[in-house]
C-alpha cells in the first residue's frame, strides 16, 4: 500500500494519537502555525486527502509539491549544564515524518541491513558492565562528540537514506526536507526570521534515523576491533590497558574526521575502573554503579507536583464520592511511576547499588500519599499497601541477569583489539515523534 494514500496515513494517525497512560489520546506538539492535535482532528478527513494529493502531485520539474513547514525551536536545560535545542514539526508534517521514518526502517529490513534503532540506553550499560567485571584491570576509553547532530553532514546520509528506500514519493519527500529546513525561534512570530538547519534538527524521530544511519559504518568497524559501546553521541570502550585505550583513541578521532566528526575534549578521557568514571549519568567504579542523588530528588519533585495537583482538586470537590474518585486516581499515578509502567526509571535505577537512600525516599514519598488522604478525610494506607521504591528496585535487581552473548548488546563479545573478525552490534529507537534527548531519567 502506498505508505501517502489516506487510508496509510488515517491508520497512522491512529497510531501518533494512541492514549501512552490512561484513556485521553496522546497530544502532539504544537508547531509555528498554532495547528494542535485536537483542532488537526476536526477536519481529520480533509486533512488527510490534502496531504495524499500533495504528496502524490509534482511541480514541473517533477519535484512532490508537499513542503515542510519551519520546525519551532526551543530550548532544554540539561542535566548537567547548559541547553539542548529542541525542535516541533507542524502536526500535519509530524504525520508524514512519521510515514517517512517507517518506510527506511521496513527498507532497511527488507535489505538485511542490521537495525538502524539507537541502542538502549539500559541494554548498552548492563552489557559493558558484564564485560569490565570479566576484565583484570579494566581501562575505559569515554568519549563524546562534539555537537553531534549539529555537525553530521545532512544531505550525505539522506541521500545515502535515498538509495535505501527506492520508493519514488519517499525519496521526493527526502530531498524536500532536506533542501527546506528551517527554523523559528519560539519567541518568534514572523516567517522572515526563519533560519535554515545547521545538520539534522534534533526532536524528530527522522533525525534520531538519520543519525544512526550515519554511524551504521564507523560502529561495524569499531566492533570489529574494540569492546564497543555507543547510545546516540556516548561512547565507551573497554580495554585490556591503558595502551590500548589510547590507540583505540587514535583511531577514533582519525576515523570521526572523515565524517567530519571529532570528540569534545571536556567531555573524553581515559581512566581505569579503579580511578572511576561517569557514562550514561551514572558513577561507575569497582564496588559498582552509583546514581547522583539529585536524580532521586528530582523524582520526589514530579510526586510533589502530582500531589499539588490533587490538592487543588480535592480542595474544589463537591462531594465525598469526587474526593475518593481523586484519591484513587493520585494512589493510581504514584503506582504505575513506582512500578515503572509510566517511566523507565525504576528499571533504569535498579541497576546502581542501594546505599540506603532509597529507605529515605519512600519516608518522603510515603508522607506525600497521606497528606492526600488526610486532605480528603479518608484513612491513609499503612505498611506494605503504600508503594515503595526500596521494594520494587530490590525486587528488580533480583531478576536483573547481566547478557552475556553478542546478540544482547551493541558489541557485547567482540573479539580482541586486532582480532580481524568482526562482531556487528544493533541500535534502537522507539519510532515515536518525541525529543531525540538522552534516554538515561531527568
């Protein structure tokens, strides 16, 4: 089926507007032209046949006459200093962005090209960790690459995406995108204040795509020599010794400077295990992996400011029955985040070692939950009926088994520096139209 028809894109709008948590359809990102998922929905059909038609239509020189409006920038603190520039399609192009970015996975998987999905973030950690335990004396190569997707040369890997696809209107929409990004600033208003894209713009999933698309070559090559990891612009390798560490450095910043790449100095280092060293936004040393504990603050803030919501609405409910209706909904919310059915970071922090901080988090936790119920004259849970994050990371770690074969991570068993068989890894991106930010909890 044509991946542009109505019917393809009706079934993937279904799919943008799957409900994540709850009843309540996913909202999509607002664009420059103020469009929202609600106000796209009410002319859903017109909407639809419109961007089939243009499409499938052609200017005189044979170009698709649909056009990419300017993506809305804005900017994310990071965790660790500084912003990350975001950017918004229009909903209309999320849509077919969306439509684009499956047909080079399907292209790729028809090819038996490996996956082009980022890796896991988890997946990447429980994998190197196996490995440096099996080492005497493990050194790490940690680099990082400056402006990562800022500097990755775009018409390169889409014209390189082209060939894969084949299939005419993809390609078409390709050169499309390519030749008309642009940018507007969110404080701004006026479409002569747009500004092109320097590189892939990051927030799409396109742009997460093209990126490991772009890197699909330097990783075989690299498992091919070196114990090696990667999730998007993070890189770790572990090695026998210092040495090799640092010719595994040498040939990584040979190799980046092909593609016009090359390693931020603050943030690239080698250090030996003993001496520890921080991937992924943990502190990994010889006792194990530690989490920061500001990370553990910031989840009590998101309880916190679930719990001042359900505050306000008991302190406006009419009734007994409403106040009990938004208790069962906070009690709700506070288990599936706990339980990891809302986040990854249950799963994500039950891979550092518990050194009693998080016995102080359910006190926290456990105080929030009954000021609710006290607010709304119900008697609070006790004992093992509130939820606890002790618990469940503990039960967690139980069932956590460290991969130990090449298929588990991105080079899990790779042979040795110098070995001339390879051992290609694979990546992992969920497909969604989200931020392409890094993956490790905020």
């Amino acid at each position: 089926m044509n991946p542009y028809s109505v019917e393809a894109l009706r079934e993937m709008w279904r799919t943008l507007r799957r409900p994540r948590t709850g009843p309540a359809p996913r909202e999509l990102a607002t664009g420059v032209d103020g469009v929202t998922s609600a106000l796209f929905e009410e002319r859903l059909e017109w909407n639809l046949a419109e961007i089939a038609r243009m499409v499938t239509s052609r200017e005189c020189d044979g170009r698709s006459r649909y056009r990419f409006g300017a993506l809305l920038r804005f900017l994310k603190a990071k965790t660790n200093g500084g912003a990350r520039a975001l950017h918004v399609a229009r909903v209309r192009d999320q849509l077919v962005l969306r439509a684009m970015h499956d047909v080079i996975v399907s292209s790729a998987s028809r090819q038996g090209i490996a996956s082009l999905r980022a890796p896991s973030p988890l997946r990447a950690l429980a994998t190197a960790a196996n490995i440096w335990r099996g080492v005497r004396e493990p050194f790490v190569l940690r680099a990082d690459i400056r402006a990562f997707y800022d500097s990755i040369h775009r018409a390169r890997v889409v014209a390189r995406a082209s060939a894969l696809v084949g299939e005419p209107h993809s390609v078409e929409l390709l050169k499309n995108w390519d030749s008309g990004l642009r940018y507007r600033e969110a404080f701004s208003t006026r479409a002569s204040e747009d500004r092109p894209v320097s590189g892939l713009p990051q927030g799409l999933s396109l742009s997460s795509l093209l990126a490991e698309l772009s890197f699909s070559e330097i990783d075989a090559e690299a498992c091919a020599r070196f114990r090696w990891f990667r999730y998007v612009d993070d890189i770790l390798v572990v090695c026998d010794s210092e040495g090799e560490a640092l010719e595994a450095l040498d040939w990584l910043n040979e190799r980046l400077g092909l593609e016009g790449l090359e390693l931020s100095p603050g943030k690239t280092f080698v250090k030996s295990l003993a001496e520890g060293f921080t991937w992924l936004g943990l502190r990994h040393d010889e006792s194990g992996s530690h989490l920061d504990p500001e990370r553990t603050r910031r989840w009590l803030e998101l309880f916190a400011k679930v719990r001042r919501r359900a505050g306000k609405q008991i302190s406006s409910a009419r009734d007994d029955d409403e106040r009990r209706s938004i208790v069962g909904e906070f009690s709700r919310r506070v288990r599936d985040e706990i339980s990891g059915k809302t986040s990854f970071r249950p799963a994500w922090y039950a891979m550092t070692v518990d050194e009693g901080h998080w016995k102080h988090f359910d006190r926290t936790l456990h105080a929030l939950i009954r000021s609710v119920y006290r607010q709304a004259r119900a008697d609070p849970p006790c004992g093992r009926q509130l939820p606890s994050a002790h618990r469940q990371l503990a039960a967690r770690r139980l069932r956590i088994s460290a991969p130990s074969t090449a298929d588990q991570g991105q080079c899990a068993k790779p042979p040795r520096f110098g070995d001339p068989s390879p051992t290609n890894g694979h990546a992992d991106v969920d497909g969604a139209e989200t931020s392409s930010e890094r993956s490790e909890p905020t």
